[in-house]
C-alpha cells in the first residue's frame, strides 16, 4: 500500500506512520504539490493525504487529476482541512469525489482515529486486515482498562480502534504507561460493553503513546464482543431515528 502525503511540515506524516505499519504501508511526503502531481501518475498512491491549509489553491486540481487515475473505490482522497476551508470548499470536494474531510490540527489521536473511520467506508483497506476494526461513536456504550502490571494503578483513556482481537487505546495519562515494556503481560483488563463487563489479559504489542494489545478472552466473551460490533449499524439507525 502506498500513502501520498502533500504538506509542508516535515513532520506532518509522523502521526500516520504507526497507523499504516501494520498495514504494510509505504509513506512518501511532498513539499511541494505540483512535483507529487508530477509523480502522481507513476507512483499510483492508494490513499493520498493532502493538507488544504498548506496549499489552498493546488488541491481542487491535484484531486481531479488523481481522479483520472483511480476512482472514489480505488484510491482514497482524504483533506486535512482548517479555517481557510470554507463550506463552498466543502461543497466542491464533494462534487471531486473526495474520501473524507479531517478537521487539522487537532490530537494526534484524534486524526488517526478519524483517518481510520473514513478508510473503514471501503473495502480496498478494511479487507486489508484479517478482522476488521471498529471506531467507537460517542453514542456505543464501550470501554477499556486496565492495571498497570508493576504499580497496579488503574489506567483508563479512549479507545482508538478495536477488533475482536485487539484493540489501540490511548490513555488519559500517556506518562503513566511509558514505562510497559512492549511484549508485557497484563494480567487485569476489562472491556465494558453496554451493562456487561468482560475481564481478561492482553499481551502489549506496541507501545508509542498509543497502545496496541492483543485480548487473550475466552471464546464466550471474543462472541459477545462480535456481536456488539456486528450491531453498529443498528445503533446508528437507532441514534439517528430517535
């Protein structure tokens, strides 16, 4: 998989590079829109993401060339948008069949989880992964936690991303679990689904603020968790019709 980057900052792309490692995703940034419209045609990006506030004037053409090349299924277009975007812009991108629009600047963990509920909408990347992961809404009743195995403090914090299998948590205190070695044990975790309260170990994966863990739950509770997932769009149509 390859992610075209457009923006200025050097170090624009940093927040993504975790997100797309286990995707096996290659990052290449530009600094300058008009040598990546240049390449576009031979680097092929399935997922472009361009800064409207760095070049407000490049990305209309930029995302219509690019869509000569792969339509809205094929290659994802995604704006990272800021004051300068006006709702006219708004209106425009629909009309250029852009992927998803993200508020910039705001959290780290707050981009890559809006990141990753637009690249969710298609197939091309939620097959990608062996099971799917699912972005809490605020209106899902879920949430994690967990004992820090050496001090046994209770850590809390939102939950990014999660499958039947894991799940990305990012704490409320991120210095309070800098010190987990990656590859730990955590012997106490829960997951609070609606009323009900799954207790099991997790092993962690990655630890780079955002924490990644791997559930070790009993079949039982791995079935619940499928099942409250399987059940999003529900939710949905119920929040949205009441």
């Amino acid at each position: 998989m390859i992610i075209l980057v457009v923006a200025r900052d050097p170090h624009f792309k940093e927040p993504l590079r975790d997100q797309f490692s286990s995707r096996g995703g290659n990052l290449i940034q530009y600094r300058n829109p008009v040598k990546a419209m240049d390449n576009l045609e031979e680097i092929q990006p399935d997922l472009i993401i361009f800064n409207t506030q760095d070049f407000p004037r490049h990305w209309k053409p930029f995302v219509r060339f690019y869509r000569t090349l792969k339509n809205k299924d094929q290659g994802i277009c995604v704006l990272f948008t800021g004051d300068l975007f006006t709702e006219d812009e708004a209106a425009k991108s629909q009309l250029l069949e852009v992927n998803g629009l993200v508020p910039y600047p705001q959290d780290e963990h707050f981009i890559r989880s809006s990141v990753e509920e637009i690249l969710q909408r298609y197939a091309l990347f939620s097959e990608e992964r062996r099971f799917r992961r699912y972005t809490p809404k605020e209106y899902d009743e879920i949430s994690f936690m967990f004992s820090h195995p050496d001090n046994y403090a209770i850590i809390a914090g939102t939950i990014i991303d999660i499958s039947i299998h894991s799940v990305r948590f990012y704490p409320d205190a991120p210095d309070k679990t800098n010190d987990i070695p990656e590859n730990s044990v955590i012997s106490d975790c829960s997951l609070q689904i609606d009323d009900e309260i799954l207790t099991f170990s997790s092993r962690l994966v990655r630890n780079n603020k955002i924490l990644t863990l791997d559930m070790e739950m009993s079949e039982n509770d791995r079935n619940k968790l499928s099942r409250y997932l399987a059940e999003a769009a529900e939710r949905a149509l119920s929040t949205h019709s009441s």
